[in-house]
C-alpha cells in the first residue's frame, strides 16, 4: 500500500470500509478517464473520455465538497470550516481508483466519487436547470385521479398526484368521502398543514353579513388572485375539499390560471413591462385591528420574482391585498401600465379554467403559481361549502423529492415557484 | 351643495356618514395647505405649507389608493381594478375639504385624508425608511425580563419583549416554571409555534449515540448557525426554554451573535466580499431517506439578501447544511475568499455572547438575524434539556405591530430581516 493511500485509509473511515478488496467492490469508473493536477497545486482537470472537454474543478470547491466521512455526514451536514479552507489551499497529488478520485491537499486526504464529480460540475448542472426551467405546454385541462389512487400504501398514487401538481400545478380528486374527517385524511397524505393567522383547517361558506370578516365567506364572486401574499413564503399547495354544493346553487364555479404561462408570455410581447413589475416592490397586507387576534401584516415584493439568470423563481398576485406603493416618481407611469396590463392578461386569458367542485371532490394546486377565483353564486335555499387547508411549499418540494428517490422515479422536478434559485 | 360635493355624496358612503354636518367635525387641514391640478389632469401638487417644497402625486398612483368606501373595504382590502386604472386617467376637478381632499377621476369621485397624502408620499417614505435601516448600536448585552412581566394581562409587558426582540434581537427571560406545560404557554404569549419538518415543540437533550439523528441532541459544541436555513422562510423567532441545566454539567454555554452588526461592517472593510456574498446562490439542505417521513430540502439563496437599495433585507448562515455550489468559474475563488472571511468575522468576533442558561430561564431570539451555538459540554452524569419552538417572522412582525397600535405606542420598528423590501 502506498503511502499516500495509507493517508486515506487512516483519515477516512467511511472510505476504509469501500477499500478493502478494491479491486473487486469498486465500479468501473468511465473507460479513457483522466485526471490532470494543475502545476500551481489550484486546482485539476477531468477527462471524462465522452466528451472532448476536460472539465476543471477549483481547490477549494473540491475541499468543501470533500466526500469523506470526517468531512460529510451521511446526512448530508458538513464540517468543514473556514480553517480547513484556508489550511488546504494546495492539492499534493490526486489518484483514480476505480470510480473514486482520491485527493490529497495540504494536510487533509478525501476522496469524491467519480461520477458525483461530473454530475456535479457547476457548468452542466446549470445546462440542466436552464433546460427544466422552459415552460410545458400551458395546463388547460385538469388532471383528475381517484381518492383510492391517493391513498394506496404503495405511494405510487401518492406520487402521480404530487408529480401532477409538480408539473401541471394543479389536480382535482374524486370520489373523498364528504366530510371533514377526510380532509383531515387527506392532509396526512401530504404532510403537515401550514398554520396561518386563518388558522390550520378554514371553512368557506356564506355567513350571515353580519358575521363576514372576509369576503370569501360571502356570495360574491372572486377575482383571480393567490392566497395570503403577506407573508414571506405564502401557502405552497392549497386544498379544496367540496364538502356540499346543493344542486340548486347557482353559479360559484371555481376558476384557475397558470399564472407562469401568462408570466412569461408577457416576457415575450412586453418585456420592458416584464421588467419594471420584476423591480418595483409592492406592499401586500392584511389588518384585522379588532378581536382578540390583532394582524398587521406587510410585506414588499416585486410582482415577479427572478434569479440572478433572470428565470422566474416567484409570482405574487393578489390585487386586494396590496397596499400603498411607494414607487420612484419616474417608475409610477410604467408602473401602472404594466400592472394594468397583466391585470388584463390574467383575466382575460383563454387559458382560465373553469369548473364547479361536486361534494366528494378535492382541488389541488400550486398557490405559488395558479391563481384560483369563484363566480358569483346563488344558494337558493341551498349550501355551498369548501374545507380547506394548506401544505407548505418546501415540505411539498422535498415530499415529492424524497418519493421520487424512495420510488426510483427518474421525472425531472419542475420549480416549485418557492424563489429558490436555480443554479 | 355643488355638484362636485354631490357626486361624492352619491358615490361614497362612508364620506357620507363622515360629511354630514362636516364644517363642525372636520379636522383642520394644515395651515397654508393648497393643491394644484396638474394642467394636463394626470396628476396633482400639494404645498403643505410646512416645507416650501409642493409633492408630486400621479392621477394612477392616486385611483389605486382612493380611500372612499367604494375602493377601500376597513380592512384595507382594495376593489380597484385594470378597468377603473384605465378609465379614470385623468383628474377633473379637486376640492380641499377640512383635511380631506375631494378628487373627481375621468368616472370616479373619491376622496383623501390629506395627512394620509402627506405621509404616503413615495420620496418621504424613503427616506424614513432609510433612517430607520441604520443598525443602531451592535448588540452584546442581553436584556432581561420576568416571566410575570410577559404574563400581564395589561399586554404592556409582552410589548416590551416583542420591541426587545425587535430593537435588540434577543431577550432572557426569568422566573418561568421549568416544565414544558409552562413552554406552552410562554408560546401562547407570541401565537402558533411554526411547525417544521422536525414538528412543533422540540427537545435539546444528549440522547444514546445510536439514536442520534441531530448533532444538537449530543455533548459536541455547536458552531454559529441559523436554524433551518433550507427553507424559503426559516423559522423566525427561536424561543429555548431551560428545563434543566445540573450543576455538575460542566461547559454547554449558549453563543449568540448579531450577524446583522459583522454583515455591515463587513460591507465597510470588504465591499466587493459583501457584493460577492450578496450574489452566489448557496444551497442550503437537508436530507433524511429513512424512517417515515422522509425529508430531502434544499433551497439556494445568497448568505446576504439585499433589496433594490441594497439594505440588507435577509442573512442565511449555516455552513453544516450547505449543500454544493455551483458558482460560476470565475466566482468560485472570489466566493470562498469572502466566504472563509465572514465564517472567521462571525467566530473570532467580539460581540459574541455566551451565557450558561439557568432552570426557568428562556432564551429568545431573532433567527433570521442572530446567529446561535453552544458549547461543548460534559453531563458528568446530570442533564441538560431544553424546549424549544419557533415563531413565524412575519406574525412575529405582525404581532408587534398589532400591539403598538393597541397599545398607542411610536417607537420606530425595525426590519426584521424577513427579506422583505423597505421602501
């Protein structure tokens, strides 16, 4: 053994225990690899021996990201610190071993995964995101899956429904039992309900005027919207469980829009109007001054949210919610025309759905990116009443995730629109 | 009673209840307030008589803040729509009223608080907001309170540890019972605990190395950190609550920083490390396949959040849960420079607190702008358990707001660090 493999075999345990006959256990790593070390020690170069290129990696990315188990747990927490970053700052020599590349910096030995290392270099991974990032086509029809489907122990159901609202951000569930001890059963298919000043579970249903402190709880219709845009990371999924819907009501269908399709449309046909409504922030607020539960909500984000590649990672839309802005005087004129616009994109667009929720039905969808509304309706002596609750937006990201892996499911996640950059 | 007036009358309810009789009960205006319509209509001048200056108000910005009945439901919800921006693009006539101000749009008659006017005005916003962004004196004292205190029903008490978390960040607070019913209800003080991927009331306690899934439930020091930095809203008030601390449990002192105070200076020292640190997107995650609920996050954001002036707005610090950064190439060597810079600024920093918690003493803190850890410790065959819960940053912000109305108090509130925009 030499002495540089010995280096690894004491400081990495997690590596030992690989090593031992490596020469049978190890997977081959890429027929024609090499790897090159610079002459000043800074970094080194991969030959992946697919393509041309040769792929350069930094000292330092390389010292953070080491994969040995003193430096990274298996659950995924590392140790390293700014005095290993500083210390290491010189690659002695590197060596491939099958598919791992051992590493030796100043007074620290590691190894990566061949394999990680490629599909980890920053240049291809933003290759990728960029690519996942280009809108589907538009979602003008729902998708609909079956409560049996939804709650089937092998989670292959579970999974269609998250990656549905993953990819077309919205699907209906048919044949729940009628009552709110099922959107209790429900919510536990998705995880924890997102508590909010509104509480966990919300009923809407029309009170007497007497009694309404939001307007959702009346007959009047709504205008497309998303919910609850004072708050730093708004509700990620919302649910609708249609508890009754009395044959004799009159109207109160539900209506949906892919906000992101109308978004970067506008990209499109106006990007200076894009632009301003990415930049001038708008205050969304809510107050509830009386009862024993005082709300002073505000918060200031732009209408649409980018990354530093100008991708949109964010929507925020809820014309009765905003506040006073306060503009610079020379943004105020392509303010106004810019949000009057979009105002008119989104509710004239040919791409609104529309569809009245039957008792036993569930909506589902993305409040990051679907606006929701409601027709007027008449009750006619009749009822009309949804029970509803919200999952947060990065518990559903990381639900989806960790199916996805637990299944072996290999679909590509779209953005969830949490303003998460991309790479 | 002129037209002008009528037109009022007829269109706004609320100013109707409030003129009748008006010479008697309006307020007074400014003495030497005068408006100007604007000789095209599209917008209007007010001198309000104090500063010689007249402020400048645009026809849109004033149809989208209307205060008449019509436009404003009491709970500040806005009716205003793209048709009512696009048909009233221009101001026929206005009136001076007492301190209100009567605006006739193009097909709308509204009206003004003229001190509402004055305060709302873009540019004075601005700059009070700018103001109040200053970081006041660094934070290295921990204020002290009484559990009676926060419990009085007079709310003067509970105010008073809000604005200490506002103003200073983090406040101890004594003579609470050491039991976790009584966690409970120091939460019920602040509103809902935030429920997370690890659930709502947590426990800090040494465990059995083989039941360790936590590096926080063991006797290891903990560096300086911020809480579940892999969500788009991490938790923002972190409340601990000392159960027991024996005293033969040797080490276990609580750090805490406020990274607000390092972050600006070194935007003073390291101007382009401060840019730097303000533009990588980092990920932040975390990962747990096993068990039932398995977890897989991760969120990218810059460890500084600017807004459009480029006041910080939000800081994430986390370096055992970052993930791998994909920089680009010519960033990556300017990144970790900046990067190892600001992890030494925050661990070699003289504002850092330490302080060893008592049984029936809670630590509470801002998450999103201090930084927190705790020192390695021995049990020496006694304990140490603390409770713990988080508090959502808006409705934390929300709450202190609410209560400073409530309770007619001026003190100025400070950013929260919420990544919400100022002005």
């Amino acid at each position: 053994m030499s002495s540089f493999l010995r280096a690894f075999v004491t400081n990495s345990h997690s590596f030992l225990r690989r090593t031992t006959g490596y020469t049978r256990t190890f997977s081959e790593a890429p027929a024609g690899l090499r790897v090159k070390l610079s002459a000043d020690g800074k970094g080194l170069a991969l030959f992946s021996g697919v393509t041309p290129e040769e792929s350069h990696y930094h000292v330092k990315w390389l010292r953070h990201n080491c994969q040995c188990s003193q430096c990274l747990s298996s659950s995924g927490q590392k140790t390293v610190t700014a005095d290993h970053l500083m210390r290491d700052d010189n690659i002695e020599r590197v060596k491939l071993l099958g598919d791992k590349l051992l590493v030796e910096w100043t007074a620290h030995s590691g190894w990566f995964d061949v394999n990680w290392l490629i599909s980890n270099h920053p240049s291809s991974n933003q290759i990728v995101a960029r690519k996942e990032a280009t809108p589907a086509h538009p979602t003008t029809k729902l998708p609909f899956m079956r409560y049996k489907e939804i709650m089937d122990p092998s989670n292959e159901g579970l999974y269609n429904w998250l990656y549905h609202l993953s990819a077309k951000g919205v699907c209906i569930i048919t044949g729940v039992p009628a009552d709110k001890e099922h959107t209790v059963k429900v919510a536990h298919r998705l995880g924890e309900m997102q508590s909010t000043v509104d509480g966990e579970c919300f009923d809407v249903i029309a009170v007497p005027k007497e009694e309404l402190t939001n307007i959702a709880d009346s007959e009047v219709g709504l205008e497309l919207h998303m919910d609850l845009q004072y708050y730093q990371s708004p509700p990620g999924l919302q649910i609708l469980h249609c508890i009754r819907n009395d044959p004799c009501v009159e109207g109160g269908e539900s209506t949906l829009l892919d906000g992101l399709e109308v978004v970067e449309r506008l990209r499109e046909t106006h990007p200076r109007q894009f632009e301003i409504l990415s930049k001038v922030q708008v205050p969304f607020q809510k107050i509830r001054q009386k009862g024993d539960f005082p709300v002073k909500m505000e918060y200031r984000k732009p209408h649409i949210e980018l990354d530093h590649n100008d991708q949109v990672i964010g929507i925020n839309w809820s014309p009765a919610q905003q506040g006073t802005l306060s503009p610079h005087e020379d943004e105020i004129e392509e303010y106004y025309e810019a949000y009057t616009n979009l105002f008119k994109l989104f509710n004239d667009s040919p791409l609104i759905i529309e569809y009245r929720l039957n008792p036993g039905e569930v909506l589902s969808f993305n409040n990051r990116r679907f606006l929701h509304g409601r027709r007027p309706y008449a009750s006619n002596g009749g009822q009309r009443h949804l029970a509803g609750f919200y999952i947060n937006i990065d518990e559903f990201a990381s639900k989806l995730a960790a199916l996805s892996k637990t299944l072996g499911k290999s679909q590509p996640l779209k953005h969830v629109l949490n303003t998460s950059y991309y790479n």
